[in-house]
C-alpha cells in the first residue's frame, strides 16, 4: 500500500519516558517507519525534548504540531490532579478545530488517538471525515469490592471519587460518540473492553498499551539470574494503595521463607503503612524499602533480583512486568487489569483475586514454590523473554499497527466503490 498520511493525537509524548508520554513517541515514531504522521501535542511538556531527540535521530516522516489552550497555556502545573483532567478535556476539543484545518491542507485518510490513555473522555478526532482509531485505553478496571477492607479512609475515598468520574464519563454522548464512531479501539484490559462494547463499540481488541524498545530487551536479556540465596523478591512503582503492595507483604509472612528477601523499591502515601505491616507481621529484618531510585539504579536492583511481585488491583498497564520479564524473571501478580493481558502460566502466576486472604495463601504457595524451586524460576524466565521479544517490542507493535490501518483504509476504499464505481 501507498504511503498513508496519518494524524495522531498524542496529548502525553515524550521520547525516552515510560507510561503515557512513552506510548504516546513509540507508536509515533513506529508509525512513521511505513507512513507520514502528524502529531498533536502540547508544547509545555516535551517540545523541547523531542525537538532534540529529532535534531540527534531524524524521522523525516515524522511531524509535530504543538498548540496549547489560548486561555490555559501551563497545563504541567497542576500534576495529575482534577484541574489538568479538565484541561485535557478541553483540549482535545481545540484539537479536532486544528485536526479540520490541517486536513483541509493535507487530506489525512486515517486519524488516531493515543494518550491519553483513558476510555470513559472522548477523543473529538473521530469527528473527522476519515476512519478513526482509538487506544490504547484503558482505566476500566476497578479494585473488587472484597479488597477494599485493607483500604485506608483516604483510599476509599479515592476509589469512590475514580467510580463516579467514570460513571459520568460513560454517559458523556461524546464518549458514546467516540466509540461508535471508531473503525477499530484498542482496549489495554477486558475489563475496559466490555464498558466499550457496552457503550456501543463493534470493534475492540484488547492489546497491552505497554512495550519495549528492542534494544531495550536485548540488553535486559543480559541480566543473568543470580545463584544461590536469598532468593529476593522484589516490587517497583509508587507506594499506592491500589498497587496492592500490603497483600506481598502478607504473603511473604504467609511463605515463612527465612533465607529470603522481599525489596521494594518506590515512595508515596502508603510508605508508612507497609513499613508498619512489616514490623506486625514479623519481616521487618528481610524487607528493604529502598525509597524512589533513578531508572539505571532500579535496573540494577532487579537485576540483583529473582521474582517480581507485581500485585495491582487495577493497573491498566503494568510496564514494570514487562521489563521483569525481559530480563527473565518470572512475575507474580494477580489476575486482574494490564499485567494479566501480559502474563501467561509459563511466564509466572496469575493470582485469582476472590478475597485477601485466598489470594495471599494463593501468593505465599507462589513464592514457596519459585524459591524452592530454581529450575522453574529459569523456564519462566526464558519464556518470558521469548514473549517480549516476539510480542512487546515496540517494533512489533508498530508493525501489526500498520497492519490494522492499512485494513482499515482498504475496507473503507472498498465500500467507497460500492457505493459510488468511479472512485479509484
């Protein structure tokens, strides 16, 4: 197929970042391997970056459009609070107006949004005269209702304000609108994809919207499994209370493993709370919580490392598995949200998540098991690399992306013809 002229709305993107701003420069750097994107963002979080990462690696088929709200210019300044919510909302109006302007010059014949990541706010590009993509998106998945028991008030609180946005986000008719005016969703999670199909969606796939560069994987790969003990386990990511970090400590208490070592390494509100857990249940002497590190210096630990234990109870993505797993250590979680589309039984154990207690007893048996075990703990490391190589690479995934537009385009050429002959 002819080169396509794509436009994609990336409202996160930044080069050499995970999460949002990471899929939102993979895809479109992937893309534009095979065809000519343009690329809406904002100037105030990454220009400066990208324009440099560009100046040092060219992508001739790749360009940027950067606009900000004429009336709300400084959008980083509110984190991710519920004022920068608004803000992308409103954005992504203001988007579709310079969307039709610059279709008007180019005539895109697919347009695609990417970040934010998140189902339940629409995406005003599918207003556009050409077939529209949406996702990854994600956030429908909801911590199950047994677990909330271990919650702090604040964290309730939380969840029933997350519940309600949703709810109202699902009965925005531009939400409505966007599903089902979308030739194809990618939903990160079965659970956001059965809210999709709920609201009207026909053709939804469920992908992980996380992935690595190939360079990347190989030098994960590189990452021997140490020998002899302790076996270390090991979690990484904010101190939250949805990231389920009270229940791996409860079933490494549950496992009695006196030669082993459980790391966490990451900071936030619920730091305190775990550090207290530990002492109760007896493991303060095997837990390290080593705080927030830099990217190279968290590599390094787990790389010194034998498991992950990655235990969210509504995690959309769950990068940190997939970078677990490339360096071929097996990955505990549960089987719930984006690290369940990523894990498989070869590549470690997917926990059922009925109550706390079963899955703690269903975590500690886990860890028993790889700690006694040192053959396993090696097959599931090498299955595991062999899934993210074969299946998460970011080259991978922006080829099977082309592949879907060029479906896409062609079955709508087809209809066109149907419609009217003359159409070549």
């Amino acid at each position: 197929m002819k080169r396509l002229k794509v436009l994609m709305s990336a409202y996160s993107c930044e080069p050499g970042r995970g999460s949002e701003p990471g899929v939102g420069w993979n895809v479109a750097r992937e893309v534009a391997k095979y065809h000519d994107v343009w690329v809406l963002t904002r100037p105030d979080e990454s220009r400066e970056i990208i324009e440099a990462e560009l100046a040092r690696h060219p992508i001739p088929n790749l360009h940027f459009v950067y606009f900000a709200l004429p009336f709300w210019k400084d959008s980083m300044r509110w984190g991710q609070s519920g004022a920068m919510q608004i803000h992308y909302y409103l954005w992504q109006i203001y988007a579709y107006f310079v969307a039709r302007r610059l279709h008007r010059e180019i005539g895109f014949e697919i347009s695609h949004h990417v970040t934010f990541v998140k189902y339940s706010s629409p995406s005003f590009l599918a207003l556009l005269p050409v077939p529209f993509v949406w996702g990854p998106v994600g956030g429908g998945e909801s911590a199950p209702g047994a677990f909330w028991q271990d919650f702090s008030f604040r964290a309730r609180a939380y969840e029933t304000a997350r519940s309600f946005v949703r709810w109202i986000g699902e009965r925005d008719p531009f939400v409505y609108l966007t599903a089902k005016r979308s030739a194809a969703i990618r939903a990160t999670t079965e659970d956001t994809a059965k809210r999709l199909l709920k609201m009207g969606a026909t053709d939804v796939q469920v992908l992980p919207e996380s992935g690595l560069s190939e360079d990347e994987i190989a030098r994960l790969a590189q990452y021997e499994m140490p020998e002899g003990s302790p076996v270390r386990f090991i979690s990484m990511g904010r101190l939250l209370h949805w990231k389920g970090f009270h229940l791996g400590l409860r079933a490494f208490a549950k496992a009695n493993l006196p030669d082993a070592e459980y790391w966490l390494l990451g900071d936030g509100p619920e730091r305190e709370r775990l550090t207290i857990l530990a002492q109760k249940l007896g493991i303060a002497s095997q837990v390290k919580f080593w705080g927030r590190l830099p990217r190279e210096e968290t590599l390094r630990k787990l790389e010194e490392c034998h498991v992950l234990v990655h235990p969210s109870l509504h995690d959309s993505g769950g990068w940190v598995c997939l970078e677990a797993m490339a360096a071929g250590r097996p990955v505990i979680c549960l089987d719930l949200g984006g690290p369940a589309v990523q894990v498989t039984e070869k590549t470690g154990f997917k926990i059922p998540a009925r109550t706390p207690d079963e899955t703690v007893s269903d975590m500690a048996e886990a860890m028993v098991r790889l700690v006694r075990d040192s053959q396993l703990r090696k097959s599931m490391g090498r299955s595991g690399q062999l899934l993210v190589k074969n299946h998460h690479s970011w080259q991978v995934k922006g080829k099977r992306l082309v592949q879907l537009y060029e479906e896409i385009v062609a079955r709508q050429k087809a209809i066109a013809q149907t419609i009217n002959p003359k159409i070549v």
